[in-house]
C-alpha cells in the first residue's frame, strides 16, 4: 500500500463552463463501468500556464474552445483519491489533483460539442442546472464541487442569457 500522505497532488485545470440558461456542461467519463460524470478537467504540462492548459483541455475532451473566460480561481483547489484508488491511478504518482477552476460561457452551438477527439475521454454529455452539479459527481470530488458552486454559481446566475 502507498503511504498517500507522502505523494505530491498532480496539477490540473478544471472548466466550469455554462451555457446560455446557464446550465453546467457535465459529461460522462468513458473508462467507468458506475455512472461518472464530471465538469472537463485535464492535467496541467510542466512549464505550461493554467489558463492555457484549460483550453487545450476543453479542444481534447470536448472537441471545442469557443468560450468566454468569466472567472478562476487564484489559489488551488485540492481532493485526495479515495485509499482503494491511490496507487492505481495516474501510475500511482498522485495522492489527487490540486486544481486551478476556470468559468467560461459557452459562445458556440450544442453542433460544436464532439466528444469523439483523438483521446476520447467521455460517451455522453448534458447540461445540468447548477444545484444538480453536487449529485451527479463521484462522492470524493463532491466537496470540491460545492466549494465550486459557492464561489462561481453567482458570476454564473449574473452572466447566463447575456449575450457577449
């Protein structure tokens, strides 16, 4: 077993993006058997700037990055693996993700969305209302959505039916 406390967090973006109702974007993750469905989010390269990973992100997962930039998070947001996956994920590096969050309005058409990408990671996706985001995500990132929702979901009931 991994002694978890001594395994640093792997640096990831995260991308809370909505649309015009605003209504979160959630997809479900391709490589699960259980329902699994998350927000896009994707490892962050050495050297590279959050901000620029998240759109890389967004274009790989989602097959789009016709977005608005609202908001991020200055600091990182952090969650651990639960013990039965630490050691068997990301090559058994990471203890979790610690996590820079970007908001963005979605400018393109539902049509933009494609999920077959090159490294497909997810079979499905919908937009959910906000206070739905916190059911929908696997128990151990459930803090960390609600941590999401108290900080943004205002920047997002300001922003959705406003045309950019």
């Amino acid at each position: 077993m991994t002694d978890k406390e001594k395994l640093p967090y792997r640096p990831c973006a995260g991308m809370m993006m909505f649309n015009d109702e605003g209504r979160i974007f959630m997809a479900q993750r391709i490589d699960q058997t259980a329902e699994a469905w998350q927000m896009p989010q994707g490892g962050i390269d050495k050297g590279e700037d959050p901000g620029e990973a998240a759109l890389r992100e967004l274009k790989e997962e989602i097959g789009t990055d016709k977005v608005e930039l609202l908001a991020q998070t200055d600091d990182w947001l952090t969650y651990d693996l639960p013990e039965h996956l630490v050691g068997k994920v990301w090559k058994g590096r990471y203890r979790g993700q610690k996590m820079k969050w970007f908001v963005y309005r979605f400018l393109g058409r539902d049509e933009d969305i494609n999920l077959e990408t090159d490294h497909q990671e997810f079979s499905e996706w919908k937009w959910i209302d906000l206070s739905d985001l916190p059911d929908m995500i696997v128990p151990f990132k459930r803090d960390l959505y609600q941590a999401l929702i108290k900080r943004f979901g205002g920047i997002i009931a300001e922003n959705a039916g406003r045309n950019p």
